[in-house]
C-alpha cells in the first residue's frame, strides 16, 4: 500500500521520513552542520550551504508538502517569514485583493511595507464575493485568503476565488493556519502558495516559532525556493524537528480540541452575558455550511463578545485554566485580546471598521477537560455579573 492511500492520521506518522536511511533511527535526526564538505572539485554534493538546505529542514518541508498535497514545501523562521517571503513572488506595481479580517502581522506587512516597494492593495470582505470581483483591477496579480480568518473566523469561499483568480493569471494565497490540513486543503481547492504559521497547531506545544509554505506548481516551487534562499529567513534544523515532532500528534489533538471547542461555543452561545459567539462550528455562524462543504471540521479556535470591555476586563481576571497570551493552537488553551495582541498593529479605526471590538476574547482550545474549562468560565462569568451589579448600583 503506498502511503497515498493512507489515511491522514497514518500519514502524520508514516511518510518518506519515518525512519532514517543511514540508522534506522524513527526520529528525524537533527543535522546542525552549517556547511557540507565536497568530495569533488566539479561534483558538489546534494547539500552545499545551510541556508540553500539542510537535511532536517528538508524532512519537514517533505512532510508538510505531502500533507498538503502539494510538490513543495518550504520551512521558515515564522509563519511571518513564510508569509512575507511569498508575497515576494510580486513586484512593484502588482496589486493584491485581501481579505480585511486577517491577522494583524500580514496587516503590517501589506499596509506598511509592501507599500513602499509599490506593491498595492484593496482590502475587502471576502465573505461577499461581488466586492471582490468589484476590487480587481488591471493589474491585480493575487488575492490573500485567510479562512477562517482572525479574529472573527469569517469563512471565505476558497474555490470562488480561486475561480477569480484563474482567469485574470492571478494566484492565490491561503493562510491555513486555523484548520491545517487535517481539516482543509486548499490546494485541491485551487490555491497556489498555502502559508503557515507553524507556531501555532501543527507544532502544537507553545515551544517553537516557525512558518511553512507549500506550492503544487513545480514552476512555482522553483520560484519560491529561489526567494527562500536569496530572502534567507530559513527554519533552523532544531526547531524544524520540533514542528515534525508535534505533527505526528495533530490529528488526536485537533479532534480533541476542537470537540470541546463545539462544547464550550454551545456553552457561550446560550449565556446571557456572552453578546456574540464567533465560530464556524455553529449553526448560526453565517458561513456555516460553506465551512461544511470545504473543510472537514471548524477548527478549535473561537472569538467571543462581552457587553463591553469591563465585562472582559473582570472575566480575564477572574478565569483560572486558559493562559492570557498572544498565540493559538496549542496543548494549554489561551486566551488572547485581540485589540491589544494579534491585530496591535491596526489603529482602533481600522478595527472599528472590522468589527474588532474592544470587548472581543479570543479562545483557542486546548487538551483540558472541556467540563472543567466550562466551570471556570461559568465562575469567571457570575463574577463579572456581581460586578456589574456593583457598578451599575454605584451609578
Ligand atoms: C493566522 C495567522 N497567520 C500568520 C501568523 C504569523 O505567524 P508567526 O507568529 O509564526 O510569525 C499568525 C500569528 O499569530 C496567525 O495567527
């Protein structure tokens, strides 16, 4: 059975890379050599130079490239490094069509960097497919998906735009950082470059840094291996191992995660002082069946409203199990402030006009008894209930 037939959980841990050639060693060995001596003045080895390649950074991008079901694979410093690195596949003059709900890192680097090397931009809400046939232009030669997206986990319909894209020779880049591909693969749904920030759920551990890139283009793949080697923010082979070590363990725990996620979204949903739940895996979510149709579930991370950022402020100060941290997908749920963490690098503005308020938690679902982050939410919520009563009786 050749491992194309393997289901996804097998092939986390049974790909090319599972045992090593020259040991039999079944952990990926970590090659810190900088350099590779040649053997021949005329004939250099398969590695040179670190930087072009290194065997343990190699592993990795085999294994995501496979996952992915793309040719190529490409491991970087941060998901920001895989990110940035891609958008390099454009030029001055080159405009992107963007999906206005994205993370605030990818916000910083379109809106203020990318400007000054001429490449521009129009941001949209990609949940409506007529403002982005409206916001391309003549020269639009990408369009950026994050799906679903942060913070809002707004849904975004990967194949209409890469329909778009196709017939203008545009490509497109999806962030898949939330789902992975144990539950989306946008390749298959037309997608040119799939970016990660591998920080987050295929590491899984809070213990690492790191970004991946994958094409199914072999011409592409050459393109964007060119960039990785003249940009240079590769992934070191320490931390690259680290990624390959967490992915073997994804599928049990992204299932696990994300079945308390639904627990603890259903839970909040029906809490009087909880405004809005934001999470494709409900019902209600708006996009909830075009999440159904391409993905194979609704990811572990959610967003959720308070009345107003007091209400927020006294709930974070009261829960007990979730880290307050900047970050996702990992084994320990975190909470994060999304104002103030992930989208700092937006003025309050441009979050208004998002719909990024001030009173919205993020939670990414970690491996804890789902009932156990439940009652530590119910306590931390009668808190803020005394103390709003408090506060509305000294009015
Ligand atoms: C959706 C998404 N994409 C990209 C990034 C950037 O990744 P990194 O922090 O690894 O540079 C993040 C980080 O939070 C993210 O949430």
């Amino acid at each position: 059975m050749s491992s194309e037939n393997y289901s996804f959980e097998t092939k986390l841990l049974h790909n090319q890379h599972k045992v090593d050639p020259a040991t039999g060693a079944v952990s990926v060995p970590i090659q810190h050599a900088s350099t590779f001596h040649q053997f021949d003045l005329d004939r250099y080895g398969k590695y040179d130079y670190a930087r072009s390649g290194n065997p343990t950074r190699e592993a990795l991008e085999d294994v995501i490239a496979e996952l992915e079901g793309g040719t190529r694979g490409f491991a970087f410093s941060s998901g920001m490094a895989a990110i940035s690195t891609a958008f390099l596949l454009l030029s001055s003059g080159d405009h992107i069509v963007i999906t206005d709900d994205v993370y605030g890192g990818t916000y910083r680097m379109v809106t203020q960097v990318l400007t000054r090397f001429g490449i521009e931009h129009t941001f949209v809400d990609m949940t409506d497919l007529d403002q982005v046939k409206a916001a391309i232009k003549p020269n639009t030669k990408a369009f950026y998906v994050e799906t679903p997206s942060n913070p809002l986990l707004k849904v975004t319909d990967i194949k209409a735009i890469t329909s778009f894209a196709k017939e203008i020779n545009a490509i497109t880049y999806v962030d898949n950082t939330f789902l992975t591909p144990e539950y989306q693969r946008p390749l298959e749904l037309g997608a040119d470059v799939v970016l990660h920030s591998a920080t987050k759920f295929l590491s899984g551990h809070s213990d690492v840094v790191a970004g991946l890139a994958v094409v199914k283009d072999e011409e592409l793949g050459k393109r964007l291996y060119s960039l990785q080697n003249s940009f240079g923010a590769v992934l070191g082979p320490q931390d690259a191992w680290l990624v390959l070590r967490g992915i073997k363990t994804l599928h049990v725990r992204l299932e696990q995660s994300q079945k308390s996620a639904i627990k603890i979204a259903e839970f909040l949903a029906e809490h009087p002082l909880i405004e809005e739940v934001y999470y494709p895996g409900l019902e209600n979510h708006p996009q909830h069946e075009l999440q159904k149709s391409q993905a194979a579930g609704p990811g572990a991370v959610l967003s959720f409203e308070f009345q107003n950022e007091k209400a927020l402020q006294v709930f974070l100060t009261n829960v007990k199990i979730p880290v307050f941290a900047v970050s996702l997908g990992a084994v320990e749920s975190i909470l994060s402030f999304p104002a103030k963490m992930s989208h700092a690098a937006m003025s309050q503005e441009e979050r208004e006009k998002r719909g990024i308020k001030n009173s919205l938690i993020r939670l990414s679902v970690g491996l804890e008894n789902p009932d156990d982050l439940i009652n530590d939410f119910s306590q931390a919520l009668h808190q803020v209930k005394e103390k709003l009563l408090v506060l509305q009786q000294g009015e």
